[in-house]
C-alpha cells in the first residue's frame, strides 16, 4: 500500500513540476487548472436517534490540473484535502488512492488520468470517472460511477481505477471500459444520522465488521448513435454492484471475540438497513458489507421534440452468488423524464420505476432502488447572472415517503459563491426516503474557485 | 471588392423600390421608366410596384447573401470577453475560447468557458444544421457528464447574459425572408437597413429583425429584433477590423431592452481558416480539456 502510495505521489509530483515548467515554456492552452475551496455548514432542527449532532461542519479543498504536452497526449490530475467537524474525514494524512475507506479521507488523490487520442480513438487510463446514461434522475446504467452516500441526499461521485478506449465514427461511438480494482460505494456511518436502524435493533450498539470487497475486475460495452434530432445507446456491465449486501449480525459480548450468534436481520424495504427481528439476547449489531455479482443490459435515449425532450434510460439487473455475496433481486430499474427549458426556467420532471422480476432474501443498501416508484422533478430559475434559484422534489408514489429542496445561490466577483439550501424529509420509517424524516436540513456553503 | 461595388449598385436600386420612395425614382437612372407612372393604368402600376417590392426583396436577399459569403470560412477560433451590465450597472464577467468548423449553417463549434474560476472548463459543443435548429451538448467538468441541452425555447438567455441561445446561432440566409426598408447611418458609416422575417420553416423567438449592413465593406453594423412591432433586443457591432481579409467586428454589444441590461462580447486572438479537425467537435472531444 506504501509502495502504491509512493508511486501515485511520484507521478503527481512529475506532472506538477512539468506542468509548471509547461506554462513557462510553451503555450498557455497546454496546462489548465481549476479548484476551489468551500466550507460549509449543516444545521439540522432535530435530533436523529442515534445522533445527537445537529451542527456539521465540512471543509474540502479541491485542485484539478490539467497537461496537455502534444495534441494527442493529456494528463489530468486531482487532489482533494478534507477536514470535517462530525468525525467523517479519517484522521490520517495519508494520500488515499483507491476511496475504500469507510470514511472520506483526509487527503486523497481524486484522479490520475492519461489520454491518448488518435483520429477517432480515445484511451483513458488511471484513476478517472466514466459516466453512462442520459437522464438526471436516477442513471440505472452508470455502473462505473460509485458514489459517497455519507449524506444519502447530497452525494458525490468517486473515480475507478481502469482503462476506458472509445472509438467514434460518425454519429456511431463504442466504449469499452475494463475496470481491475473494484469501488465500493461509500455507506453512512454507523453510528451517524444517515443510518436508520429502526425496531427493537435500534437500542443496540451498531459495529462495522468490515466489508468483503471483490477481487476479480469489471468490464462493460456500451454503444451510442447520434441520429437526426434523437440519440440512443446499449449498454452490457458485467461485475460488482457498487451498492452492498448488507449483513446484520447479532453478537453477544464484544464483536470478533464471542462469534456470531445468529442473523437477526430480515429482508425489509430495499434500501434500508431492514427491520431487525429479535434481538433480544444480543449486545451488539454487527454490519457487514459483501458486492453481489450483476450483470446489468441498459438502454437509454434522448429524443427532443418541438415541445419538451424526453429523455429515458432503464438497465435490467441479474445476478449470481460470488464468494461471501449472495446472489441479489433481479429487476428492472427505469426512469422516464421530459425536461423543457422556457425562458429563464429549467423545468425536468419524471418518474423512476422499478420491476422486480426476481426476488431474493438479501437485504441491501440501495438508494437507487430506493428512490424508485417516485415521481421527481426539478426547476431551476436565473434570476441574473449572478443568482438563480432550483427547487427539486421525490415523492413516492404509495405517498409514504417525501423529500423536497429548496436552494438559492448567489455569486460574488470572479470567485465566490453563497449557496443557501433547505432540505425537507418526511415520511414513514418503513420508506427508504421517509426513514429520513429526522435529517430535515439546511446547509450553508461558501466556495471560493480559482 | 468589385463585387462589393456591383453589389452596392445593386442595393441602391433596391432601396428605391420601397413604396414611400417611388415618387423619386424617375431621378435614379436605372429605374426611370417607373417614375413615368401618369402614363400607365392603375393596373400598370400595381404590377410595377409589386415587381419593385420583388426585385427589392431580391436585392435585400442578394445583399444578405454577399455579407454571408465574404465571411465564408472553412474554420474560426477566438477568445471571448463576456461582460454583463445590469440596470444598475454591476458587472459579470465570463471568458472563452472559441472554435468553429464549417459555416453558415452547417458547421460545428466548441465553445469552452476559462473565466470565471468556477464554470472554467465548461464545453458546449453546438452542431448547426442547415434545416433546423442546432443540436447542442454540454460537458460540465464538476459532475464529470454530457447533457443534451433542451433548446425547444431558443429565447432562453445564455448562461444569464442577455444574449439568448438563438442570438448565438448562425443566421443562414436561406432561413429568414429579406425586404430592403432604406438608407441609414450607424457610427458615421452608411448601411442598408434591411427588414428580414424568419420563414415557417424556421421557429424563432423574433417576429422580425431589422438589419443594418455597412456599405462599403458588407459588415453587419447592427441587428434590432422585435416581437410583434416592438423592439426587444438589439445588437450593436462596432470596432470592425479586417482580420484576414474579412472584415469583423470584434465587439458586439446586446441590449435587452426590456430588462435594461447589456452584455458586451469582445473578441480576441481572432483567426480564420485554423487548422482544425472533425474529431475536435465530438462528445467525446470536449471532455478534454
């Protein structure tokens, strides 16, 4: 991990140092560099269960830089640096490399890419982010594309570590991603608000008994045409899901000492941590996190027409047992949107669906499943140049659970930025967006970009 | 430039052709035999004016198309000063670099935002087509991702300034109907001022724009456009260079003139016929940077 590390810090230094030994010597346009640094504040009107914080503070510190020494080679950077007030930054200087922690880390290295490109072809290696999917709702098809849920309502994408080489003719594109070292998604912390045990489970201590990361490597296909005034692709992934399994264990004594006793965890509404049956005779709950094997066969279209464009996307999910991972549901996972733009509004409002064709006895955390069976729309409106405002909502449709934001942002000069959001959660505990109906927030935050 | 020249004759006559102009023409040459209107029938005369409002709508087209094609170029690149004046005056600045292959209608262009900090690398990629409205995508660097941009309102401001999405297309000169509606003056220089009003074919926010084509060198002076018979936005070309042999104009000022805001775009490191490659103006080229 050391050596790993080194190596990763080495070429970041290289591509540093050329880069400023680039502006200095050649074409401005040959480096580019963008950053910011933004704080923020959390500030929640109640008290969760199992957290009494209702103050959070968050800083990140992000810069991307960007080399370009010839027109057919790039090499792009990021390094972002944390700190937080609600312990969910390690407390560690380490450059982490690979976003497997449990928590963010402090100091981590958020890509490391090369580009080669030559006529049609394209070759992206290293640490990167690859984006499949046309809707802005939910992406059923972006399998490469793990995100932080530390705060479900408010998430982050984390790059993979992989090779991507894309070839397009014409209005025809192919991409072929191969992926050695799986991301997990990153999960709420256990004994934080955005974990919601609920029953008689909720008075027992909750331990991370770690996670069964998958060793073997994904690789996935997608093929997209650009027609005349509509576009489509297909898309194939064959590898882990990024959202777990979740395994929860009752133990007696102190976890790792006395063994497991017996599973009390019982399949729940997809999307929670699941309804806990007796647990009685138990001291504490130990999670565990296991990446089920999918295969996942996508489609996804934007078709404007003089009214509205619509846009849909769905990805139908298989899957099979692999090592500690049980086999998960199998189902279809959808969503369809029309998005108009009429004067200074931006207007997207849809419906994501699921089928499930296929149901099995594991419980998952799965916020996409989740937020299924709900009818969501967005509006954003320009005030000016320097202000707008966006209203998003998710409502589901058995009406058990709601969430709605509103936001306001405001820029100042060339580099700041004040971004004022309100978040309303409300529902019922058994709904994956009601269970949060404790976590209601408004979020305060101050960007500085550069 | 002899093509300007017979090109200016030609604007001339047309002028001459609007209705409220008809009682001088006799003194104009080349249109003499309508000044003599006594001895014609009222028929005569409704035909001949209407062959003068055709050839002037000829004329206005004929005009339209030469300031098109002197500013053919196989590719263009620059970098845009944006800055944005509202009714009191604050300002909002935002800069890019520019890129365009082809023109008139069936070109692509990448247009990649540097200033300010936050939107720096921002792409849109615009696909022009001669028979409708563009295609356009943008790539937005901080969530890693392309979007088709919903454009069925065409009239929605660009990233807040007062230019809309429809003022950054390319006017083709196939879209729109011309009339010539006379002679003015813009900044000292002479123009024809020359009503157009887009086809059926072509949806536009506009009921009609009015434009002002400097004589001697073919350039756009100014464009007014109205909705119904008042206008909303105007924009004023000034500081025109001959940049490679084509005369630009490397401010361009709009005024929205309900809102009483203004956004002045200025163009710098102008450049024609660039090198550029098909495969610069792709989704996937404009994840680079």
């Amino acid at each position: 991990m050391r050596r790993r590390f080194n190596k990763a810090f080495f070429v970041c230094f290289v591509l540093f140092v050329s880069s400023r030994y680039a502006v200095v010597t050649t074409q401005a346009q040959t480096v580019t560099q963008r950053g910011f640094v933004e704080g923020r504040a959390l500030l929640f009107p109640r008290e969760a269960p199992n957290d009494p914080t209702r103050v959070v503070g968050d800083l990140l510190a992000r810069e991307e830089l960007v080399v370009k020494p010839a027109p057919w080679v790039q090499f792009a950077t990021g390094f972002d640096l944390r700190a937080n007030s609600h312990d969910q930054v390690e407390d560690s200087w380490r450059l982490d490399v690979d976003d497997r922690g449990v928590k963010r880390p402090r100091a981590s290295l958020r890509r490391l890419t090369a580009t080669v490109t030559h006529g049609p072809f394209t070759i992206d290696a290293g640490k990167q982010f690859i984006r499949w999917g046309k809707a802005d709702i939910i992406n059923p098809t972006d399998r490469f594309a793990p995100r932080d849920f530390l705060t479900v309502v408010d998430t982050e994408v984390l790059g993979v570590t992989g090779v991507r080489g894309v070839v397009q003719h014409r209005a025809e594109t192919l991409e072929v991603v191969w992926v050695p070292r799986f991301t997990p998604s990153r999960l709420p912390l256990l004994d934080q608000r955005w974990t919601v045990i609920s029953g008689a489970a909720a008075a027992l201590p909750l331990v991370d008994a770690g996670s069964d990361l998958p060793e073997r490597s994904q690789a996935g296909l997608r093929w997209g045409h650009v027609g005349s005034g509509f576009e489509y692709s297909l898309s194939f992934y064959n590898g882990f899901n990024n959202l777990p399994n979740v395994g929860l264990v009752g133990q007696v004594g102190q976890v790792g000492q006395v063994g497991q006793v017996g599973q009390v965890g019982q399949v729940g509404q997809v999307g929670q941590v699941g309804q806990v049956g007796q647990v009685g005779q138990f001291s504490v709950l130990a999670l565990t996190r296991s990446y089920p094997a999918i295969r996942t066969y996508g489609a996804d279209a934007a078709i404007p027409t003089p009214w509205f464009t619509i846009k849909g996307e769905a990805a139908y999910f298989t899957s099979r047992q692999s090592g500690k991972a049980a086999a998960a549901d199998e189902y279809l996972l959808y969503v369809v949107q029309i998005e108009r733009q009429t004067g200074e509004w931006m207007i997207v409002a849809g419906y994501s669906g699921d089928v499930t064709t296929k149901r099995r006895s594991t419980l998952a955390f799965a916020p996409d499943r989740g937020m299924a069976r709900s009818i969501v729309a967005r509006a954003s409106y320009t005030i000016d140049p320097v202000r707008s405002v966006a209203f998003e909502t998710a409502i589901h449709q058995n009406g058990r659970g709601a969430f709605g934001k509103i936001e306001y942002s405001q820029t100042s000069g060339q580099h700041w930025r004040a971004t004022v959001t309100g978040v309303g959660i409300a529902g019922h505990s058994d709904d994956f967006i009601g269970q949060y109906h404790h976590n209601s927030h408004v979020r305060v935050a101050v960007r500085y970009s550069f | 430039m002899s093509n300007g020249c017979e090109k200016g004759q030609v604007g001339r006559v047309g002028q001459v052709g609007q209705m409220g102009q008809v009682g001088r023409v006799g003194q104009v040459g080349r249109v003499g035999q309508v000044g003599q209107v006594g001895r014609v029938g009222l028929l005569g005369l409704a035909l001949a004016l209407l062959s003068l409002d055709v050839r002037a709508a000829d004329n206005a087209r004929q005009i339209v198309d030469e300031a098109q094609k002197r500013t053919d170029v196989t590719s263009q690149r620059y970098e845009g000063l944006l800055q944005v004046f509202d009714a009191r005056g604050k300002v909002s600045d935002k800069r890019w670099t520019m890129e365009r292959l082809g023109a008139h209608g069936q070109s692509k262009a990448v247009l990649r935002f540097t200033v300010p900090a936050e939107v720096k690398g921002v792409a849109l990629l615009v696909v022009n087509h001669p028979d409708r409205a563009s295609d356009q995508w943008m790539w937005t660097p901080a969530i890693e991702r392309d979007r088709r941009i919903a454009l069925q309102d065409r009239a929605t401001r660009f990233f807040g300034t007062d230019f809309s999405f429809e003022d950054l297309e390319e006017r083709d000169v196939n879209h729109y109907e011309y009339v010539l509606a006379g002679d003015d003056t813009i900044d000292g220089a002479a123009c024809w001022k020359i009503q157009s009003t887009p086809r059926e074919s072509k949806s536009s926010q506009y009921t009609s724009s009015t434009i002002w084509i400097r004589k001697d060198n073919y350039a756009f002076a100014r464009i007014e456009n109205y909705l119904k018979d008042q206008v909303v936005r105007r924009l004023n070309y000034s500081n025109i260079q001959n940049v490679q042999g084509i005369w630009t104009a490397k401010q361009l000022e709009m005024t929205d003139i309900r809102r009483g805001s203004r956004t002045r775009l200025t163009l710098d490191k102008l450049e024609y016929n660039v090198p550029l490659k098909d495969e610069d103006f792709t989704l996937q080229a404009i994840r680079r940077r």
